[in-house]
C-alpha cells in the first residue's frame, strides 16, 4: 500500500537561535534522540520505509544521522556504550533514506513538491518532525492513519482541537463529521483570525497525500505571505474529490517552540526514558 513518506527539513529554525546557527532544528534532542528520528521511527511503525528528506543548506547533519560513522563506531566497538547506537542502527536496518534540497524557502507546499522526484506516482505519508507525537499505548499517528487510508483512498489530515488564542497558528478545516473522529473537509483556512476560523479543529504535522496532489500544488497560486500553502492545494482536492479530517489518539507536542520543547522533553524524560 503505502510505502514512501516525505519530511520537509528545510527550515531554518529561528525559534531556537543561537543553537540552530549551525545545527538543524530537527536535530535538536528530545532526551538522548534527534526530533527528526523520533518521525522516522514512527513512520517505520506504520510501514513507511522509503523515507524522503527534503533538506536545505546547512543540513547535511541529518543525512549523517542516518549513515554509518565508522570513527565513532569502532572506538566504542565491544563497549558498554555501543548500545546507546541500538536504537538508530534499528531505524537504519529498516528504513531507506533519498534527500534532495529545496533551494528557496516557499512555504510547506513548495516543499512538498520539491519531494516529488523522491515519491513518483503513488500515495505518501508527510511528517513535519517539529510535531512530536507521542501514544501511551496502541498505533503511532501515522499508523492509525494508514489505516484510515485503506479504507477510503484519499488524502487525509490529522487535527486535534485546539484554544481560541491559538487558532492564527494553524490551518483549519470545516467539515461533516463522518464518524466519531472522522470528517469529510468541507473548507480549509490557512492561519484565520478568531473571527474567520471556520472551527477549533487544526491541523497538525501528519499527512497522507495521494500523487494528484503534486499536479495541484503546481497550479495552486501563493498564498498566505507569498508562500505556497499546502493547506490551499488541499481544499481544492477537497473540492474536487475528498479529503478526510481525523481526530488522532495520542498526544502531540510543539517542539517548535521553546516552550513546546521543553515539555517534550520532560515528558519523554519521565515517562519513557526513566522506565
């Protein structure tokens, strides 16, 4: 079914100057791992295994991450240290890795389909590593998704409810809820006022896109600051054809932000780390 998901990692992570001058965002750690691998690895769950990365300048780290690195490697061969390395040696056993660059920073839609070269003709999942998304128990996001997808054949968002003050952050969509959880977009807006927001359901890091949408996003004009949004392909895809909405179980984190990050990090600390 689905076998390839697209991570933009192109951004420059200005939130988190100084440390991001010469650091990808994405390898900013949450505990002892990368935010980027966490993503991976829940791809991985969810049986998408060629992993695209759409970097940028200064990001070459991240291919890195995901390679051998023999100097380090042999020094802590047959150490007690070596299975501090299990965990990515795993993700790299399981995963295959492509990268291209996205020359100009143009929005998440521009990104997506710088991707195309990478994915082809065929459905794909998306993950944006700065939302970190975390279950207690049971199917990653991604995987609940997937799930969703061989039901009905089109793209698919994940949404979570979200306060009021917090609304021009997101995308929102409009729909007719299908079943508890599930909805059928009916209208999309990119970062609205209060006044203009069409619900409280945003959207959040985790997509499933079907290849039309490449074509789309090409014909889709820029919108909100001169960017390409996704959001905008997405509602003419939800216009002429469908696009579901789901309400994913679990629990995500912002770790786009300062404050978001440090509670990731606490989180997985106490919760997952420590045990």
């Amino acid at each position: 079914m689905i076998k390839k998901c697209l991570f933009p990692v192109a951004g420059y992570g200005t939130r988190f100057l100084p440390a991001t001058k010469a650091m990808p965002k994405e390898m900013l750690p949450i505990v002892n791992k990368p935010l980027v691998q966490y993503g991976v690895e829940e791809a991985i769950e969810a049986g998408l295994v060629d992993i695209g990365m759409v970097t940028g300048r200064g990001k070459r780290a991240i291919a890195d991450h995901f390679d051998v690195s023999y100097e380090l490697e042999h020094q802590i061969a047959g150490s007690d240290k070596e299975e501090y390395l299990a965990c990515i040696r795993d993700v790299m056993e399981k995963a295959d890795f492509s990268f291209t660059r996205q020359q100009e920073m143009r929005g998440l839609g521009d990104a997506i389909l710088q991707g195309r070269r990478l994915i082809g003709d065929e459905a794909f999942g998306v993950v944006l590593s700065d939302d970190l998304c975390l279950v207690d128990e049971g199917d990653g996001v991604m995987a609940q998704m997937v799930a969703l997808y061989k039901q009905f054949r089109c793209s698919i968002v994940a949404i979570q409810e979200v306060p009021d003050h917090l609304i021009h952050k997101f995308g929102v969509i409009k729909g007719e809820q299908i079943k508890d959880g599930l909805y059928q977009v009916s209208d999309m807006v990119e970062k609205p006022s209060l006044e203009d927001a069409p619900s409280n359901l945003a959207i959040i890091g985790r997509y499933i896109l079907t290849p039309d949408i490449f074509e789309i996003i090409e014909n889709t004009p820029p919108g909100k600051n001169g960017e390409l949004q996704i959001t905008d392909a997405l509602l003419t895809q939800a216009k002429n054809g469908c696009v579901m909405a789901y309400k994913f179980k679990g629990r995500r984190f912002d770790c786009g932000s300062v404050e978001g990050f440090v509670e990731a990090t606490n989180y997985v600390y106490e919760n997952i780390y420590s045990k």
